[in-house]
C-alpha cells in the first residue's frame, strides 16, 4: 500500500494507528516509534516450557545502551493494527545500518492484532537508543480469501509483552497421545 493510501485507509476507519502523525509517512510505509519501556530476561537460560522472569526499565532522556548477546522487549509507542489489511514491520533502514534488529525473526502482523506491539531489540554491537526514536515502519498488504481476525494471547497489549509461548507448550504436551 502506498503512504498516500495509508492516509485515506486510516481516515476511513481502516488502519489504526493511534496517536497518527503525517509527517511519518512514507511513500509506501509508516514510520513507528519506540516506546518508553524495556524489559530484560533476568535468567541467562530462557525455558519454553515455563514463564521467564523479565526486569522492567523505563527508558530516561538520555536513552538506554543495548548490549549485544541479549534480546530487549521494547514497543511501539503507537497503538497499531488492521482488520482489513497484513501490517508487516522492520527496521528503519539507517536503524538497520547501526546494526540493530527491531523485530528478530517475527515481522508478520496478524490481521486483527490492535497493539503497541512488541519489538524484540538486538543489537550486533552497544547502540544507544531513546524513546520515542523513529525506530522501525509498518506496510500493510491487501490480504486474499477469507479472513479470521486475531483473537490471540497478546491482543490488546500495552508496552512489551514477554513469551508466553510456555502456554503453547504446556498445551501441547497436555494433549492425550
């Protein structure tokens, strides 16, 4: 979809993105922000099969230095999400030039996810990062066929949320044989 469109789908009630500013848009993408909070594993093994402790950090002014091997659960700022269109996120391109991944590995959006949506920071070596700092971009794409809206674990999720892929994992290992 092109900015120009991102603009009348969101007028229309189409796209959310919540606060909207036009200044980030992009002729064919919409620039995000980074939220104010971060959290950590605290655990240096993580564990599918249960919760992972995570610390909390409320990013200051003068920003938070990311260090490599470790994974960071950051947000956007902005309350994103469609019912109509696939949001797929990435890095800003001269974010991904300092060497920081913005969304490792999960950039699919699912239709009907209304989020901050969770960001999974990594960075290759120690980048300086603040909030509210044009981070990353969202496209949407026109989806095909029948659509079920997203009615997930993380619906509705303010700030980052960690894994909770150990309710997945304890379901299926609950399952009879």
């Amino acid at each position: 979809m092109t900015g120009a469109e991102i603009v009348r789908q969101h007028r229309d009630g189409r796209i959310t993105i919540d606060p909207f500013t036009p200044d980030q848009v992009n002729p064919n993408s919409y620039n995000f922000r980074l939220g104010s909070t971060i959290k950590t594993y605290t655990d240096p093994v993580l564990n599918v099969a249960e919760p992972n402790a995570v610390t909390e950090i409320q990013l200051a002014s003068t920003g938070l230095v990311l260090e490599p091997d470790r994974i960071y659960l950051g947000h956007t700022l902005e309350v994103m999400g469609s019912d109509h269109y696939v949001p797929i996120i990435r890095a800003r391109s001269g974010i991904a030039r300092l060497g920081l991944f913005v969304h490792v590995t999960a950039d699919l959006i699912d239709i009907g996810s209304h989020n901050q949506w969770t960001l999974q920071l990594h960075a290759v070596q120690p980048v300086r990062i603040y909030p509210g700092l044009l981070i990353g971009q969202v496209t949407f794409w026109a989806a095909r066929g029948d659509i079920t809206l997203y009615s997930g674990k993380y619906q509705g999720a303010r700030g980052p949320r960690e894994s909770e892929i150990h309710r997945d994992f304890l379901s299926a290992t609950a399952a009879p044989a």
